[in-house]
C-alpha cells in the first residue's frame, strides 16, 4: 500500500489536496503525519523526499512530491478517474489545476488555511479580491460548461477539485462572500466526507503555528481538545 506523508490536518493546505483526492477516488493508502516547524520537522521530512517538503507520496522504492505531480502519478499508477474523460474538460481541468499550483499568491499569503478558526469578513486587499474574482470565474466557466453531471467543477469530482479544497476552505475561514453559483461549489467541497474526516482529525491537533494564525481575534474558534 502507498504512504502519503502529510503535514499538520490544520495547516497543509498542499497535504489536503492529494490526500483529498485518494480518499475521494477510493485508493487505500497508508499516512505519516509529519508535524510542521518542529526542530526535526525538516530531517523527517527528508527521509522520505529530497525536495524536503510535504505531502509525499512513497510507493515502493517512488517517492513522489508536489501535490500535483502526486495526483497525476495517481492517476497513472492507480488508474482512476482523476481527470474529466472528455479531453477538452480534461484540459480544461488540467489548466485549472495547474494555474491553482502556481498561482493564487494573494489569497495563499494574507488568508492562510487554517481549519480551526472563523474570522470576520473584512477588506483583505487587492490581491485577495483579484484571486477570488478568478476563482469565482473559474468556478461559474467550469460549472456552467462541464459541470451537468454533479456538483463539482467539471461534475464529478476530479484532481481540479482537490487543487482548489484548500482555497474553498479559506473562504469559509475568512468569511470571504461570492456568487451563488460559487457559494454552491464551496458547499459542495465542504460536504465531502473525506474533507470532513479531515477536518475533524484537524480539530484534534494540538500544535500552534505561529505563521499561520492571522493576527485577529476570531469570531469563533472550533479546535477539540487532543
Ligand atoms: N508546491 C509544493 C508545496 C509544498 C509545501 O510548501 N509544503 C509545506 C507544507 S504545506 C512544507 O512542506 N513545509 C515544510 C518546510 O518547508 O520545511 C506542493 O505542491 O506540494
């Protein structure tokens, strides 16, 4: 069985993502959660990926890193379903995925995933409002051209959707609003069973990391004791 090496459920936005896409297509896998800013963060790390950061996928004597390399060596090595069947959605989805590893800079820096806390809706600047404008652009293209069959981007759930699970999530943490059709789209990520095992596993955590709280009080906080 393949091991996917993750960082901390509350923080590793790159972790959620292929770990969101086993679970929801169904490949058993084996974790290591590998706390994140801890003095022997980096050497744990390393044992298993010489890029020294999370997530990796191990399968055998592979060792996959960056989340999107690991979701397409998914869907070669498990055959799954991973990208839409139709090859024009299918890049479409593949564009989307890869515009989402490379980019969204402003909300990535000034929002960052944080499971464990609401904050109030407030002006977070240019650079937010203009990666969330794509993404609600994204989201209504996608739905509106390919997304007949479910409630996901391209229907079905796909690599797209884990590339944009932490961003969704950000959203809903920062109490960021958006149109309808988006509203519907982040509903649906945030119902997923396997996002909520995830979450609740993230609850659990007892680990602080100072870089990624957002120097604000929160208007709620949901962290469960250990
Ligand atoms: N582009 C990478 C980003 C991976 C990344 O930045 N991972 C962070 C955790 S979310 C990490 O490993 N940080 C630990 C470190 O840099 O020591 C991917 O897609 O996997």
């Amino acid at each position: 069985m393949p091991t996917l090496v993750i960082g901390n459920k509350l923080y590793s936005s790159w972790s959620l993502r292929p770990w969101l896409l086993l679970r929801e297509l169904a490949v058993p896998f084996d974790e290591i959660l590998i706390p994140l800013d801890q003095p022997d963060t980096k050497a744990a790390i390393l044992h298993h990926s010489p890029a020294g950061r999370v997530p990796v996928l191990v399968d055998g004597e592979t060792a996959v890193w960056e989340s999107i390399a690991i979701i397409e060596y998914a869907s070669e090595r498990f055959d799954i379903p991973v990208w839409p069947s139709n090859r024009e959605a299918r890049a479409m989805a593949r564009s989307v995925a890869a515009e989402m590893h490379a980019g969204f800079q402003g909300l990535r820096s000034a929002c960052p995933m944080n499971l464990g806390k609401r904050f109030a809706s407030r002006d977070r600047g240019e650079d937010v409002d203009r990666d969330v404008a794509r993404f609600s652009e994204i989201v209504n293209g996608m739905r509106h051209r390919f997304g007949q069959s479910g409630p996901f981007l391209f229907g079905a759930f796909t690599g797209a959707d884990a590339m944009f699970a932490p961003l969704v999530t950000r959203l809903e943490t920062y109490g960021i609003a958006v149109d309808p059709v988006t509203r519907g789209y982040v509903d649906a990520i945030l119902a997923l069973s396997s996002f909520q095992a995830w979450r609740e596993a993230a609850l659990r955590e007892p680990w602080v990391l100072a870089q990624d709280e957002v120097d604000e009080e929160p208007v709620e906080v949901y962290r469960r004791a250990a």
